[in-house]
C-alpha cells in the first residue's frame, strides 16, 4: 500500500489577502465620509445650544437693565460653546442698545462645516453665515 501524502495549508494566499484589503478600502472609502458628515451634523447642536443659552442670557440682562449688554461676559455667555466647538460673540446695536446678533464662529474640528457660522438675534431670528448651505438646512 502506499502512503498518500496530503500537505495542510495554514493560513491565507496572497490573493485571498488582497482582495480582503481591497475590500476593506471600499467599504472605508464609502463609511468614513458619511462618518465625518455625521459629526459635523452632530457637532452644530454645540452650537445651536450655545446660542439659545446665550439669547435667554441676553434678554435676562434686558429685563434688569433694558438694555441688551454690549458684551457676553456681562451677560454671563461663555466665550466658547459647550464642547469647545464654536466660539461665541454678541453685536449689540441701537442708539439704547435695544438689538442683538450673536454669533457661533466654527472652531476645532468645525472649521470645514458646510453650515459656516451660525447666528441668531433678539427676534428670534436664525441664520448663517460663511457657508454653503442655508439657515434652513442648518437649524
């Protein structure tokens, strides 16, 4: 009788190894951009959230002085969002002092966000700016 001799393969061909590789880059290819859109999207609640705190500061401040302060530290407003993400500024205008604008300026890792900088006044009124897409799209 003879002996048959059977050989046992342990591990992968380089074939099999490319193409896992060239798979692995595709499914990165298509994952990692919508990863990175996600967290920008995620990313401007940072900011709306500023913003809303620093508008109720802001009429605070007009309620016991009826003015609106000309700067955010008098008001209490952050100089930053929570998450660092924007920086917070206020423009007060009026002869009295009577209308805001107060700005979230990207910052960080928001720097390249298509929504740009976000605003609101003391009507309530949003919007942005420096940026690619509309207030609509943003808020």
């Amino acid at each position: 009788m003879g002996t048959k001799s059977s050989k046992t393969h342990n591990g992968f061909s380089l074939i099999e190894l490319m193409v896992v590789v060239v798979v692995v880059a595709i499914i990165t290819s298509i994952a990692y951009p919508a990863y990175q859109d996600q967290m920008s999207k995620t990313r401007r609640s940072d900011a709306k959230a500023a913003l809303m705190d620093a508008a109720s500061k802001m009429e605070r401040h007009y309620t016991q002085f009826a003015r609106y302060s000309g700067t955010i530290a008098n008001s209490g407003i952050p100089a930053t969002s929570p998450e660092n993400f924007y920086n917070i500024t206020a423009t007060v205008t009026g002869a009295t002092s009577q209308t805001f604008t107060l700005t979230a300026t990207r910052a960080g890792a928001q720097v390249g966000d298509d929504c740009g900088n976000f605003t609101i006044d003391e009507a309530q009124n949003r919007g942005v700016t420096s940026g690619t897409l509309g207030a609509q799209q943003c808020w």
